[in-house]
C-alpha cells in the first residue's frame, strides 16, 4: 500500500522545484537573453505560486484521507426499484445503470423498492425492504 504521507511529500516536493526553476529562469535566464523582470514581480510570482502550492497541499492531504467511493461494495445498503420481476431473478435499477438481481426472499413484483445486501459478480442480491 502506499504511504499518504510520501504522496504529498513528493507533490510537495515537486512544487517547489517547479517554483525554484521559474526563479531561477526569472532570474538569470531571462536577463541571459535580454530581458528584465523587476525584483517586485519576481517576489508576487513566487509568493504567489507558495500559496498555490499550500493550498493544493491541504485539498490533497483531505482528498487523499477520503474513503472510495467506487466499486461493488459501494452499492450493499443502497434502494434500488426491480424493472422486472424478480422470481427468483430479473433486473433493477440503481444510480441509473441496469443490473441483473437475484431476491433473496420470495418473489418481487416489478416496480417495488428493494434493498441490495450483497454483491455477487455482475449480479445483485437483493430483498424486499421492510415496511415502516
């Protein structure tokens, strides 16, 4: 697995060697060639780029922290409705997208709200939810 810490470590890193070559250019490449930048704009550009480089510092470090939010597992607990009927097997729909289900109960009528409890495959095991 890899380390969250070394990811941002490395991103990090890398923005301030992007930072320091810009400078570095800034500084002694531009004036090489002719050009000159004043000491003012060379400061803006760099204070600039430090605060970007924070700020894409600590999106990263929370956006890394976050659980996926993708994959089969994702959908055991979520409602779906059976497009056909489920005896034993059919199809429902959920988040938009067609899936084969089996019930795990007795038979289900098409158009029924149904609660999927396990992920098997391409296929759904699903059951009847509980009435409130």
């Amino acid at each position: 697995m890899v380390n969250i810490r070394w990811l941002v470590f490395d991103a990090v890193l890398g923005g301030i060697l992007k930072e320091g070559a810009l400078i570095a250019v800034a500084l002694w490449v531009l004036p090489a060639m002719g050009y000159y930048l004043p000491l003012w704009v060379i400061v803006v550009i760099g204070l600039a780029l430090a605060v970007q480089s924070g700020f894409s510092y600590v999106i990263a470090a929370r956006l890394l922290k976050l659980k996926p939010v993708t994959g089969p597992q994702t959908m055991i607990g979520k409602r779906c409705v059976t497009t056909t009927i489920l005896n034993p097997d059919g199809y429902v729909r959920i988040d938009g997208e067609l899936w084969r289900a089996v019930s795990a109960g007795g038979a289900v009528a098409a158009g029924m709200t149904v609660l999927v409890v396990a992920v098997d495959g391409m296929s759904l095991t699903v059951r009847v939810e509980p009435s409130l």
